[in-house]
C-alpha cells in the first residue's frame, strides 16, 4: 500500500510539472515577408520584413514580448529603412502540441526609425494581429500572422498590413 502511494505522489509530481511547463518558458520567435511589386510607368519596389521577438510565457496561454523590426523598401534607385523595437502580448486560443493547429492573436506597440537618404525621422508604432501556429513538435511551430500597423513619425504617418510567415521556439 504504501509503494503505491509513493508512485502515486511521484507520477503526480512529473503530470504536475509537465502540465505547467508553458508558465515560465521562453519562446523566440523570426518572420518575414517579401513583397515586389510594379507600377505602370513607375519603378519596380521590393520590400523585405524581418521580425524578431523574445518573449516570456506568464501563463500557459499569455506571453509577454519584446520585438525588432526591420523593414527595407528598395525601388527607383532609393532605399527606404524603417526600424522598429517595441513590446507587447501574444495571446494563444489553445495550448499547442504536436500536429495541432492554434490560433493566436497579438498586439504591440513601438518606437520606430525611418531613414531614406539623407532624411530621417522617428516615431511610435502600433500593431496589431491574429494568426495561427502550426506545431511541427511539442516546442517549435510554424506560424502564420496577419497584421494591421500604423506608424505615426514626426512628419508622416504609415498604414497599412503585412503577412508574415516564420517559425517559433519554446524552451
């Protein structure tokens, strides 16, 4: 009798600290997106969007994050950068776990740089977004995100949406 409780106790502890596992863990996250487009008489334009973020799991579902962006608009022989380092929340609709799709939605807001030339000016930003990870196993997930920004500089302001597509770790 005793042997069994033990083994109860211990087996309750490993189901205990694998169910919270999610609380406290890291997830690090990269995207992109590439867009080239053309416009009747006028020069072809690429832009390339990279994403980065760092966040930290304060519940199973909620994760605090910070984030760089790096945006680089290429076309008519000018370059245009846009910097952005920002912090916010991603919230998942789920827990994950291998070959499981979950849903997630996100939000943050930023301090941004935009160079082009000789002419720079900085700003704060907003986004805001939902997506969906794919888990390839229980800690890593491709993942899929739409989002709405809004960037309001000294001397211009920036809408618009992006779809980005990268991958996230958990560890």
């Amino acid at each position: 009798m005793k042997k069994h409780v033990i083994t109860t106790l211990i087996a309750g502890l490993f189901a205990a600290s694998s169910a919270m596992a999610a609380e406290g863990q890291t997830e690090v996250s990269v995207s992109g997106q590439m867009d080239s487009s053309s416009v009747d008489g006028g020069a072809d334009t690429t832009v390339t969007v990279v994403t980065g973020s760092l966040g930290q799991y304060i519940s199973p579902v909620l994760v605090v994050r910070g984030s760089v962006l790096v945006a680089a608009a290429e076309g008519g022989g000018s370059t245009t950068n846009l910097t952005g380092l920002g912090a916010g929340i991603k919230y998942y609709i789920g827990e994950g776990a291998k070959s499981k799709w979950v849903p997630f939605a996100l939000a943050n807001v930023s301090f941004v740089s935009l160079e082009a030339g000789n002419f720079s000016e900085s700003g704060y930003g907003v986004s805001g977004g939902v997506g969906v990870s794919n888990f390839i196993t229980e800690d890593v997930s491709f993942d899929i995100t739409g989002e709405i920004y809004s960037n309001t500089l000294a001397d211009s302001t920036q809408d618009g949406t992006r779809l980005l597509f990268g991958l996230t770790a958990r560890y």
